[in-house]
C-alpha cells in the first residue's frame, strides 16, 4: 500500500494556489508559506486529507499582516487608553496614506532645496492656538514634558507643587520623568494646598523652571488649594504648563478642564500636551509657546530624539484643518439618539436599555458623567463579544454586560448586532 504521506502535495505545488498567490502580496512570502507548512504537517498525521491542505492553509491566513484587531468600542469610554485613545478620522486615515510613500516632508520642491520639517503641521497647530508664538510635534505628551523641562532645567531645578506629583500610565510616575532629564524636583506645598508664597519661597539662582501639572486622571476636592498660571507666570522663572489631555481652547462641554489658550494668555512659556485625546488626533506630545522657549527645546539634541514620522505629521494637520473628529461625535452624542440606537439593538438581540454615563477617558475630564444608554445582555456575553469576530468590547457592571453605543459608529450598529445575535446562538 502506498504511504498516504507520499500524497501530500509539494510545497510549491500548493503556493502556486491562485489564492495563496493573492495571500503573499497581501501578506507577505513568509506568512503564507507557514500556512502550508502547518497544512501539510496536518496532512502527514492524519488530521485532513491530502487534498484539503491549500483549502486549509487558505483558512488559516490571518486577515491582515498586523496583529492588531480591530475593536469596536462599547464601553462607552470616549478615549479609552488601551484601545488606542482617539480615533482617527476619515481625513486623518486618508492623510497618513498618503504620507506612507514619498512626500515633501522636509524638501521644497519649488526650490529643490530643505525646507523646515513638517511645516504643514506647526501652521495648521499655530492657526488652532494663535496665541501661540511658535511650536514643536514629539512622539508624545510624556516626551513633550521631558524635552522641556530637560532644555530649560537640566542640572538646575524644577519647582513644583507635591499636589501634582501624578503617575500617569502603566506606572510612570512625574518624578521619575523629570529626574531622567538630569533636573533636580524642588517640591513645594502639601498634597492638598500649595500657595504662590510656596513657590516665590523656592525661585532662586538654581531654578530651571516652573512647572505646573495638571492632575487630568483624578480630583482633590475638599479643604484644598492651587496656583494659577497667571499667578506662577510672576514669578522670576520660564513657566511650564502640561494641561495633559489636549484641549486647545475652552469648551463648554468641559468647564473645567484646562487649555492651551488658556494657559498661553495667562503667561505661559511652554505649555505641553497630548495630541490623542481631545484633540482627537494622533499619538504625538505638542509643545507650544513663547517663540524663545520653543527655540531653546527645538534646538536641544534630545529634539531629534523624539520627533515624530511623516505619518503623525500628516494625520496631525488633517486632524487640526479637517472635520470634526470622531473623539468630538462621541462627546457630542444625543442622548435620545443613543437611547434610539440602543432601542433597536435591545430588539434585536433580547438586551434591555438601561441608564448608561459614558466617560471622557484618556485622563481628561476626571468625574465628568457623560448621559447616554446602554443594552444589557448577561455578564458572559463580555467573553464571548471579545472572543468574536469583529471583536467588541463592552463592560461588566453588576453582573451584566453592558454595549454602550456612544464610541460606536452607527453604520456599524447592525455588525455589532449581529455580533451579539452570533453569541446567543
């Protein structure tokens, strides 16, 4: 009898397969060439027959060269950090397309010669914040503080409030960004209450700067105090201001949360922030402010360290002169039309409509209750959505998954239905 093995096609007779073809140019050689690998090893112990191992390793492809998924968003959570924080929008997509070939990111190709990096970015950052004198785009808002304070402090001291010594993500704690700068961190006041005479009492020969942060992931409330910009800008030193989450200007949909006008108006040398939260935009620190201060940081060696890709630049200027953002449609969302939508995906998939107060995220807008809807479903939908293909993430509360439709597009409501409809069955 002849051995079965022997009648496992050859490796190349099964990546001459049109579909395999198709596979490597999407995917790459090496992807699918392990596809048929693992086909063939399953061929020669059994498992399949000979003649299913291009249909098996065709099924076995993964969709996309990247193992990133993804996620349709139901938690409610606007700029939801381990989800990637904002979306980007249409314009956005379509931006950093086209910057992925050849661009004139830094050639003027009127004169042939170099031209500044990413111009097209800083003008479409100083026209959203004109009191802006100039600007700089790092990798990211940690970054922008640690470029800054590292241009004007290192080996002198910065002054700050021990009310804001925040961690940020994963762990990352002010104090140590600041002492890998090489500066020293003068703290002032109390956790609860610092005062203007606290820091005027510590300004002297050895300051760098000023360094005001604000606590965007919690609140103190209580028998508290704190300093203003416009009161710290007094004093004898560059003031640095990191409002954190990226508003640029004041929004009536966050009355208290700080901005990048603001903080320039009030006095501000440097203000530094995220351009993935509430601008909406991509990953990227920004840095704004007095024309000299932004010098000083742009010329420091760590400059060039942390600048950004042609990509970040690009879905920055379209974030910045583009539509409104998909961040923005989510802060924005109706009630009522939330409460629609999560009407009809209750219909459809035996869910009841609850009460659901969607969040900012992100570290932006701590406590501040976004009114919205929700269906809940049994708590082990959570698994099995998340398991699911598109993958959805809802949150459990009470023992019952909860689908929140605010960061959801609504083109996508009747995927996501079906996604639930798919669990159940």
């Amino acid at each position: 009898m002849t051995d079965p093995r022997r009648l496992v096609p050859r490796t190349d007779a099964v990546l001459a397969d049109p579909r395999l073809v198709q596979a490597r140019a999407r995917l790459g050689a090496a992807a699918v060439k392990q596809a048929v690998v693992d086909a063939q090893a399953r061929a020669r112990a059994g498992e399949l027959a000979p003649h299913a191992v291009a249909d098996a390793a065709v099924a076995a492809l993964p969709l996309r060269a990247t193992t990133l998924r993804p996620v349709l968003n139901a938690t409610g959570v606007v700029l939801h950090t381990n989800l990637g924080r904002a979306p980007l929008s249409a314009a956005a997509v379509e931006a950093m397309a086209t910057a992925a070939g050849f661009v004139d990111v830094e050639y003027d190709v009127a004169t042939g010669a170099r031209a500044r990096r990413g111009r097209g970015a800083l003008e479409a950052l100083l026209g959203a914040v004109p009191d802006a004198e100039d600007a700089l785009v790092v990798g990211n808002g940690a970054a922008a503080l640690v470029l800054a304070t590292t241009a004007l402090a290192a080996g002198r001291e910065v002054v700050v409030s021990r009310g804001e010594m925040v961690e940020i993500g994963d762990g990352f704690r002010l104090p140590d960004l600041i002492a890998s700068t090489g500066a020293r961190l003068r703290e002032v006041g109390t956790t609860n209450r610092t005062h203007l005479r606290d820091y005027a009492d510590a300004v002297g020969p050895q300051t760098g700067c000023v360094l005001k942060v604000h606590p965007s992931n919690f609140r103190v409330e209580g028998f508290t105090s704190a300093v203003e910009p416009a009161e710290l800008a007094t004093l004898d030193a560059p003031l640095v201001v990191d409002v954190g989450s990226g508003l640029l200007a004041p929004d009536p949909l966050l009355p208290d949360e700080p901005d990048v006008a603001t903080a320039l108006r009030a006095g501000a040398d440097v203000v530094t922030c995220s351009g993935d939260k509430l601008l909406g935009g991509p990953q990227a620190g920004l840095v704004l402010g007095r024309a000299d201060a932004v010098a000083r940081l742009r010329r420091h060696p760590l400059a060039r360290a942390l600048r950004v890709d042609k990509t970040t630049l690009a879905a920055l200027e379209a974030t910045l002169r583009g539509p409104g953002t998909p961040t923005w449609q989510a802060l924005r969302a109706d009630p009522e039309r939330l409460r629609a939508r999560a009407a009809l995906l209750a219909e459809l998939t035996g869910g009841v409509v609850v009460p659901s107060d969607g969040a900012v995220g992100g570290g932006g807008a701590p406590g501040l209750a976004l009114p919205g809807w929700a269906v809940a479903l049994p708590a082990a939908y959570a698994a099995l959505l998340r398991a699911g293909d598109p993958c959805v993430v809802g949150r459990v509360e009470r023992d019952r998954c909860l689908l929140d439709l605010r960061c959801v597009p609504e083109q996508d409501d009747a995927v996501l239905a079906r996604a639930v409809q798919a669990c159940g069955s």
